[in-house]
C-alpha cells in the first residue's frame, strides 16, 4: 500500500507542477483554466488512459469543468 501511495503522489506531483511551471497558465488563471491545464498536462504525460479519466473525474467532482 505505501508503494502505490507513493507512486500516485509522484504521479500527481508531476502533473500539478507541469501544469503550475509549464509556462502555459495564465497569472491571472480561474479554477476552469487550471482544470483546463491539468488535463492538457495529464494527455500529454500519460496518453488518453486512466490517469487523464482520473483528473478529469476529479475536477468533475468538485465541480469545475476540465474538458
């Protein structure tokens, strides 16, 4: 369990940082845009797989459109 925790965290890690110092998000960026921004950065490190349906989910969770 702790191996699979810490290669999800790795993995989330990656996605947000991308997404926060990939130099496509606007200062001025809303929840949408970041959503928009973590899906874009999830697609291009992971492909159309579980991984980019599990950020999408999240965001649709909290109710912020990321598609």
């Amino acid at each position: 369990m702790a191996v699979t925790a810490t290669r999800e965290r790795q993995w989330a890690t990656r996605k947000w940082y991308g997404t926060l110092t990939g130099g496509e998000l606007a200062e001025d960026a809303d929840f949408a845009s970041f959503a928009r921004q973590t899906a874009a950065s999830a697609r291009s490190l992971f492909g159309e797989g579980d991984e980019l349906q599990a950020v999408l989910k999240a965001w649709r969770t909290v109710g912020v459109p990321a598609g």
